[in-house]
C-alpha cells in the first residue's frame, strides 16, 4: 500500500451484513474544481435535522457572502447564511429532494462574490465559547444527515474518549470525502486538534475504507507527526462494505462498542464527526467564514463529464449539471445524494443543501430491478446489519399492527438500503421501512 512507517490500525468490530456494491469511485483522482457562482441562488430555511430557520432578511436587502439571513432560538438547528452577494429578491417557499416544502430566500447575484463585512475568526477560550462558534458557523454534518454539529457537541464533558472522524465513503460514486482527505488533510487535521484539546478527547480514530490507499497514506503519514506531540491519533483501515460509515456501524467497527436502540454515541464514549465537517470547522476557525459552500460529486452514466466540484449553497442542480457538460443521454433516474440513501428528483431546479454529497443520473439501462413478488429468499434480513427482517416489516404494514412494527425493531432501521439492494425480486423495501417508522411516529402522536 506504500504506507512507510505509519501507524494504520485495524478495525476493531466486525460488521454483521451490509453488502458489496460496486464502487464506482470514477472521480476519485479529479481535483476538486470550483464552479464560478450563479446568478441566483435559492437558499431553503431548512438544511438540516431539527427546527426550520425563519429569514431575518427582506426583499430589496442587500447581503454578502457569510451574512447571517436566517435563524432560530431553537437549540436543535443552524443558523443559515448568504452563498453570494447581491439582493434579495424573494422571501417565499422552495420545494427540496424529499418533497418536502420550506421556506426559502432567493438572492439574485451582484457578480461580486463580496464577503459580508462582520467576518472575523471566532473568539474561543472556554468550550461554551466553542459551541457557540460552531453554532454560528452554520455547520451540520455534511456526509449528508444534516444534523447541527453544535448539538452533537454538546455532550456532558468528560462523557466521551473517543472521537471517530468517519472518512469511510462507503457510498458507490461519492468521492468527496477522499478528495478532502488528500487535498485538506491539514485543515483535517487541524479540525480534530481543536476538537479534541477543546472537548478534551483523549483518543481518535480516522476511519477510512480500504479502497481509499491515497487518502489512508496521506492522513497517516500527518497524524503520526502530530501524534507525536499532541497524543493519540490513528488512521484506521476499514472494509470496504456498505454501510459502513453509518454512525452505529462506524462505532462497532472502530472501537467495538455498541450503540443500544435508542442511546447515542455518547452513551458509549464516543463522537462521530464526518471528514469534510472537521475540516470545514479548522477553516472556520481560522477565518470566521460559515458555511457557504459545499463539494459534491457529479456522476452517473447519464452525466457528460463526472468531476467533483465546489458550488454554493442555493445554486440548483440543473445549472451544476449544466456545467459538468450537461446529460449525456436521457437521464431515466437523477438522484441528490448516493445511489443507496440519496433521493430521487424528477425537477432539476431545486437548490443543493448544505448537507448534499452527490448529484448522480443515470440512463435508463442502470435503472432499477422490476419489481415481482416476494420468494422469501431471506436475503433482505442477511443483508441488515441492524438485524431486521424488512420483509416481514413489509408484511406487517399491510395489517396496520403498530404494536407489532415497534416489537420487530422498526425504530433501529438506518435506512441505509442494503435490504433493497439484495432483493433478487426488487421490492421497495426502504419506502416500506419508511411507511413503517411514520405509522409508529404518526400512531404515538394520536396516543398523546
Ligand atoms: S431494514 Fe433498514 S437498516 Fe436494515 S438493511 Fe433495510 S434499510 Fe438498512
Ligand atoms: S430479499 Fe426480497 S424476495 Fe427475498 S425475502 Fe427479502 S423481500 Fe422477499
């Protein structure tokens, strides 16, 4: 692997299911390139997990890059800023990948790219003055759930020892994550240091996949000379099976704990912070500028020329399409996200979130298996590594048993869609999980 000398540890747990897609990581030796920035950006008041933003800014205002234009009191949420400088041209609603319907502040551009004024690194002495830099910043977790980084930080002090910086990109095409290891590994670096001495967590793991070897050589050989100052750092190689950076499994595999139904990672000492996110925070603790622009990988079959790319907050995801030579054939099936947990869209004039890794397309030759009767392969509850079995799910939601969804373990499905990869008969096995943890959210509701 051509790793000289560097401490690169194995994983500690080992994955139960999960299943080996095809990587497809066609992009991972293109540089990121950043897109010049649109006319007009379209900036959803949601972005994230927890309570929608309410704009603070009007029609006919005039902003600059990293200028605060909407926010909450709400703990569980993140302040959302300006993408590119111009004036507000309309404060209405914007419809995002899930279908859901937000708020949302259109800024129509100034072709200055102007950074808002107020912009200067954060003040940081005490871990109160720290999370409230974090929350400022606007950052969520940016592997793609989207939940406040500030909240995920606020563990009881001393709760946590191990601090695990997912890198595993385990998603087929995504290759963003890599690109931000091998071109950023300081600002990686960087960001863990200050999570680490702030937090005051003794240990950490980098864990990438072991098709990353680029990524695994650089980010060891710079932990190993940090390491030698600034306590324990290690790279940790991990298999390359789906899904593997989700947060449980992720934790099983670098430490061996297990996260309990219901319980956090802090519960067992740990945080999971996802490689671009700890990145991001360096620089913004370095520059005070939030977070306004994100990487995504653009690919697919349908896609003329796949690269990776950095665009602002807003800009939508026809026009990035656009720019990486538009379709190259009728896309059957376009997706934000990964092919695996991603949504499907069927308008391309929706704005890219904070928290989107991916824009794929594809033709209609890639598109799904037809669906067909179930044949009771059980290769759905081999697949799972929560220990599901999605197709008596299935079966329950068609009687309507809330009681009996809640005792098969609903609640611990991730979605991650390994049960719907192997289904040889393609039963929509995800839409049902789905359909089933919103009847138990739905049915408590009714009960109060
Ligand atoms: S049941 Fe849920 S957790 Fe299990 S494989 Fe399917 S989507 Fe993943
Ligand atoms: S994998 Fe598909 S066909 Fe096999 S048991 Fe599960 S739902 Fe049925």
């Amino acid at each position: 692997m051509g790793i000289s000398g560097a401490k690169v540890l194995s994983a500690v747990g080992k994955v139960r299911g999960g299943v080996h897609v095809l990587h497809q990581k066609n992009t991972a030796d293109q540089e990121i390139v950043r897109l010049p920035a649109p006319n007009k950006v379209v900036i959803p008041m949601q972005m994230h997990i927890g309570a929608p933003c309410a704009p603070i800014v009007n029609v006919g205002d005039t902003v600059s890059v990293g200028q605060c234009i909407g926010d909450t009191t709400a703990f569980v949420s993140a302040p959302i800023h300006a993408s590119i400088s111009g004036t507000v041209t309309a404060v209405g609603e914007t419809t995002l990948a899930n279908g859901a319907v937000t708020r949302a502040v259109t800024i129509e551009s100034d072709g200055e790219m102007r950074l808002f004024e107020g912009i200067e690194p954060p003040k940081i002495d005490t871990r109160e003055e720290f999370l409230a830099a974090v929350r400022a910043s606007g950052l969520v977790g940016l592997g793609g759930a989207g939940f406040p980084t500030h909240v995920k930080l606020a563990f009881k002090p001393g709760t946590v020892d191990t601090l695990v910086v997912n890198a595993a990109e385990c998603e087929p095409f995504i290759t963003v994550d890599n690109r931000e290891c091998i071109e950023n590994s300081w600002d990686v670096l960087s960001g863990i240091q200050i999570v680490k001495e702030i937090l005051q967590i003794p240990r950490v793991v980098i864990a990438v996949e072991r098709n990353k070897p680029k990524a695994i050589e650089v980010l060891s050989s710079i932990a190993r000379q940090v390491e030698k100052e600034k306590g324990e750092i290690a790279v940790m190689q991990l298999r390359s099976i789906y899904p593997q950076g989700a947060e449980k499994i992720m934790i099983y595999s670098a430490t061996g704990r297990r996260v309990p139904a219901g319980k956090l990672p802090s519960d067992v000492g740990c945080l999971v912070m996802n490689v671009a996110s700890v990145a991001m925070l360096a620089r913004y603790v370095k520059s005070g500028k939030p977070l306004v622009s994100r990487s995504l990988t653009v690919d697919g079959s349908a896609i003329c020329v796949p690269q990776n790319v950095r665009v602002p907050i807003g800009m939508s995801v026809g026009e990035i399409i656009d720019h990486c030579g538009g379709f190259k054939s009728t896309p059957y099936k376009i997706i934000t996200g990964g092919p695996m947990m991603g949504f499907s869209i069927i308008n391309t004039d929706i704005p890219v979130l904070k928290q989107n890794n991916a824009i794929l397309a594809f033709s209609k030759q890639d598109s799904l298996k037809k669906e067909t009767d179930c044949i009771n392969c059980g290769r759905c509850a081999a697949a799972c590594p929560m220990h599901l079995q999605a197709n008596r799910i299935a079966r329950i939601v068609k009687t309507g048993d809330v009681e009996e969804l809640i005792r098969a373990g609903t609640n611990v499905c991730m979605e991650c869609g390994s049960c719907a990869f192997s289904c040889p008969a393609g039963r929509p096995l995800v839409q049902n999980m789905r359909l089933a943890k919103s009847m138990i959210r739905e049915a408590a509701k009714a009960n109060g």
